[in-house]
C-alpha cells in the first residue's frame, strides 16, 4: 500500500491523471465530432479535412518561427530571473505579432492560389483561407502565451486550456459542418484555435503583467538569434513533415482514389485521439525536464522513467483498441468506413514504435542538438516518402501504414545508438 501511496503522490501521477482525464475528454467529444463528420462529409470529406490539417500544422510552425519548445526551454530556465523572462516575452510576442499580420496578408490576398495548392482545382474554398488569415495572428499568440505558462511549470494550466479547447471544437462542429456540410468542418479548423487567445491569455496575466513589460525596450535580438535554432528544427519537423503526408495523400489520390485517402485520414484520426495522451505528457512534463538535466545520468532517469511508466500503459491501451477495432469504427463513424478496421494492425504497430522514439527525439529539442536532429528527421521523411510511393503501387493503401512501420522502425534503432550513452 505504501508503494501505491509513493506512487499517486507523485507529480508525475498527478500530472498524468489530469492528462489522462483530458485525453479521455479529447475522445469523447471527438466520438461525437467524429461521427457528425462521418456522417455530413463522408470519406471524400475527410480526405480535404487531411489536407487543411496538414497545411495548418505547417502554418502553425511557420508563424510562430518554431519557437514553442524553444520557448518552454528558455523561461524554464529563467523562471527566477525576472529582467530575463520580461526580455523573452516582449521579444518573441513582438516578432511573432508582426509576421502573423504579413502572413495574414499572403493569405487573404492569395486565397484562391492556396485553395488550388491545397484541395485541387476541383474544390473551390478560397474563402477558408480569408477566414484564416483573420484568425491566424489570434491564434499564434495563443500558441505563445500556452508555452510561456508551460515553462513556468503551469502543467495544470496548460491541460484546463486543452479540456477548453476541445469543448470549443465540439460546440463550433456541431453548428457549422451540421449547417455547412464540408465547408463547415474546414472552417471549424482554421477558426477554434484562435479562440483559446483569450483562455491563454487569461492565464498568462495572471501570472505575469503582460501589457507592462510588452514594450520594445524589451526587445532583445539575441534572444531571436538564440532560438533560431529551434527555428530550423520546426522547419523539418513541423513543416516539410506536414507537406510530405500532403504530397502522399494527394499521390494515394491519384493511385487508389480519394476515399482511400479518406480512410486514411480516418485512420489518423483515430491515432491522433490516443497519441494525445503521450505528446501531452512529453511537452508539459518531460521536456522541462529533459531541459533541465545537467548531467547525463539526470536525462538517463528521465528516459527511464518514461520507459516504465508510459511506454507500458500505451501498449496495453492499443491491444485494447485493435481487439476492439470494428466496434470503434463504427462508433466513431458509419458502416462505410468500416474498410478502416484493416488498417489498424500496421498502424497500431508504427505508433508503438513511435511512442518508442518520441522521448529520444525531444532529446533533440532540449539540448538544442539542432544538427544532429535535422539530418536524421529529414532523413526520416525521404525515407517515408520514397517507401510510401513505392509500396502504394505495389499493395495499394496498406503500402503507406507499412511504411510508416518500417520508417519509425530504423528512426527508432538510429535513436538508440545515437544516444546509447545516456540510455545504458
């Protein structure tokens, strides 16, 4: 009793709960949004709505220079020093205010060219992106304000923000794709993160006068130049990895059709409501504290502690899920998905593997290894591109979940030797 006692006592247990609670939330609402696209947009729907989220999570780097994690690191490590911190929030605010209004204007201005780029000549939604570029500069703050409460430790803060998020989503869902059909859903993406400005920064000055210290006395440049590196590695990871799954599913288009890209992107979906649960866990409490180990037998606890606590539970949780597969699909969406519940063998297997290297890979963020992390992660997606291409006109669609197995499988064994020494 004791050791359970030891163990709920524990931030990490509390902090797990909390994320747990929020994931389970994040599913819930999602069996119904889930559902409601299912049923209003179908399989061709749900491909588009790929697409738009693969060009928004591009976006998302781009507009905030890649700084989030760099941003976690840094007022993590000058929480205590109050010029410093003042110094970093004036100066990335300032600089990321200022881009989002010119990529605002890239967008508005160019709103039918990003339609052709992102949904074909066939489909006509310039006026998603107008909307976009509305809510962009919104919803980059937002993206600041949650990793500055982030590295002050604010764990709690930053998942109450996601609980919000995701009723907000369901609420926006519910009105538009009901009413609007496709449209609706794509509007729905580009105009819900914007909305946790407010939530954000209501936290944020609660914990900081924000209006006091934004003035460009506080700009600092080095301070830019600092978290420049970040900037590269969010280039990889956030942009061409985003525009890599765009160029695949436009090539499962052309190959097999767009409802086999749609039951892909269902696919996704569904691995995207449980990997919640572990990119969560690793941003708000793993990366303060792989950033925060100064020797490497402090990283090695850290690595360990992941491997015996989360890596299990994911496990355990995904034979779960693949027993269960045809019930979910249907839950979550029509009979005419059912096609999907094949899918789920290689997909479960490629997110065990990588839940594996996730830890490995913020490594890379937390001790700026900005290098080491660019050559393997575009490796990496050359690798995913190539083999995506060449086994989808061998096999079809299951060529692309097998690849992404074999990808995160090398991704993994390169990880582990390159840091052997703080593993064993």
């Amino acid at each position: 009793m004791s050791f359970i006692k030891k163990i709920i006592n524990t931030q990490l247990f509390k902090i797990s709960s909390l994320n747990s609670l929020s994931v389970l939330l994040k599913v819930g609402i999602g069996l119904v949004t889930s559902k409601i696209l299912a049923v209003f947009v179908g399989p061709g729907g749900m491909a588009l709505v790929g697409n738009l989220r693969n060009f928004m999570t591009s976006l998302e780097s781009i507009s905030t220079l890649g700084f989030l994690n760099g941003i976690v690191k840094y007022v993590a490590e000058t929480g205590n020093n109050k010029t410093q911190l003042q110094k970093i929030i004036a100066t990335v605010f300032i600089g990321l205010f200022l881009l989002a209004l010119v990529l605002s204007g890239i967008l508005f201005f160019f709103a039918a060219y990003w339609n052709t780029k992102i949904f074909g000549i066939h489909f006509q939604y310039s006026f998603v992106f107008k909307v976009l570029a509305m809510t962009l500069p919104w919803y980059s703050v937002s993206l600041f304000f949650v990793s500055v409460i982030n590295g002050l430790g604010q764990f709690k803060k930053v998942i109450w923000i996601t609980i919000c998020g995701n009723f907000i989503g369901l609420l926006m869902t519910l009105v538009l794709v009901v009413n609007y059909k496709t449209l609706g859903a794509l509007v729905t993406i580009v105009t819900m993160p914007a909305l946790l400005f407010f939530l954000s920064f209501y936290f944020v000055n609660r914990e900081i006068s924000f209006f006091k210290i934004i003035h460009l006395r506080n700009f600092d440049f080095k301070i830019i130049k600092n978290l420049s590196s970040y900037s590269l590695m969010a280039l990889i990871s956030s942009v061409f990895g985003p525009l890599v799954l765009l160029a695949i599913r436009k090539n499962v288009i052309a190959e097999v059709g767009i409802e086999q890209a749609g039951y892909w992107e269902t696919m996704t979906r569904i691995s995207s409501y449980y990997m919640l649960f572990v990119s969560t866990i690793l941003s708000v409490y793993f990366l303060p504290k792989l950033s925060g180990a100064k020797s490497r037998e402090e990283t090695k606890k850290v690595f360990w502690d992941y491997y015996k606590s989360i890596l299990p539970l994911f496990i355990v949780g995904l034979s779960l899920i693949y027993v269960l597969r045809f019930f979910i699909v249907q839950l979550l969406f029509t009979k005419e998905f059912l096609p999907v519940a094949s899918m789920f063998f290689w997909q479960l297997t490629g997110d065990i593997l990588k839940v594996a290297f996730l830890i490995l890979g913020y490594q890379f963020f937390a001790k700026k290894m900005t290098k080491a992390f660019i050559v393997s992660e575009i490796a990496s997606l050359a690798v995913l591109y190539f083999l995506s291409v060449y086994l989808i006109s061998i096999i079809g669609i299951q060529g692309v979940l097998i690849a992404q197995v074999l990808d995160n499988l090398i991704y993994l064994l390169v990880l582990v030797v390159y840091f052997r020494k703080s593993l064993f």
